[in-house]
C-alpha cells in the first residue's frame, strides 16, 4: 500500500511539472513600486514644504526642553527654589507643547499620506495589471512572500515606468 502511495505522487509530480514548466510567474514588491514613482517622489517633496515649518518648531521645542533640563541637571543644587521650581514649571510646558504639537503633526501628515495613497493606488493598480497582462504572466507574487528571486522575474521596475507613463 505505501508503495502504491508513493507511486501515485510521484505520477502526480511528473504530471504538474510540465504545468509548472510552462507557468509565467513574476515577483512585485508593490510598496516600493508605488513609494518610487515619480507622484510620490513629488508628495515626498511637496510633503516636506507644507509639513517642514511644524517639525523645525517641534525641533527647536525639544533642544529648548534639552537645555533646561541639561541646566537643572547641571546648576540644580546651586540654584534658589523658586529658579528651579521656574525651570521646572517651563520644562514641563515645553515637553507638553512638543507632545501636542508632535500628534498634530503626525495626525496632519497621516491624513496627507492617505490621500496621496487614494489617489496614487489606482494608478498603480492599473499599471500593475497593464504590466501582468503584457508579460502574460500566470502568477505574480508579493516580494515580501519570496525568500529569493532572480533580477529577470521582478517586475517592480516595470511597474514603476509605467505608472510614470501615466499623468
């Protein structure tokens, strides 16, 4: 029995290699594909004008919060009570300012880079499926899903070019 089993899977093996043979398959790293392309290339850019004003105030409010609190550590003992407990007092306000501002920033930015991904995800769906349907391919996976691939069966730079093609 266990001879008839083996038998019958390597039949079945022999049979599916030919299948497998004549499949086209490809790999997608679909995050760098969209990441690459020239929208997003231009949001990144465009992203940093609107958004770099709120970062430079979040870096200067933490190098403000970094000197106080360097000098309390440094002068703390020598200082008065009430020269401390004002340092103090503006320490803590920095550090609120920094943490209310940082979540405004990121909210912000969150919901620009959703609307980038709205708006580009289309594109790179077509430009996926244009890509696919050209090279005839049978199976396309996720690079991430791969262990290792050869250069030849990545089609992520193809991707890229055609979305640029398209405005």
């Amino acid at each position: 029995m266990r001879k008839l089993t083996q038998l019958v899977l390597f039949t079945a093996a022999l049979i599916a290699t030919p299948a497998f043979a004549e499949m086209k398959i490809a790999v997608l790293n679909y995050q760098m594909a969209l990441l690459e392309s020239d929208a997003a290339k231009r949001y990144a850019v465009d992203a940093e004008k609107k958004f770099g004003p709120q970062l430079n105030k979040l870096k200067t409010l933490e190098s403000d919060a970094k000197r106080i609190q360097d000098r309390m550590v440094k002068d703390g003992e020598k200082m008065q009570q009430a020269e401390r407990e004002r340092l103090e007092l503006e320490f803590k306000q920095k550090a609120r300012d920094f943490q209310f501002q940082s979540k405004e920033l990121n909210e912000a930015k969150a919901i620009a880079d959703r609307e980038m991904l709205a708006k580009l995800k289309p594109n790179l769906d077509k430009a996926v499926e244009e890509v696919i349907k050209n090279g005839n391919f049978d199976l396309v996976l996720e690079r991430g899903a791969v262990i290792d691939v050869k250069p030849q069966f990545d089609i992520t730079r193809q991707v890229i070019e055609r979305m640029n093609q398209m405005r």
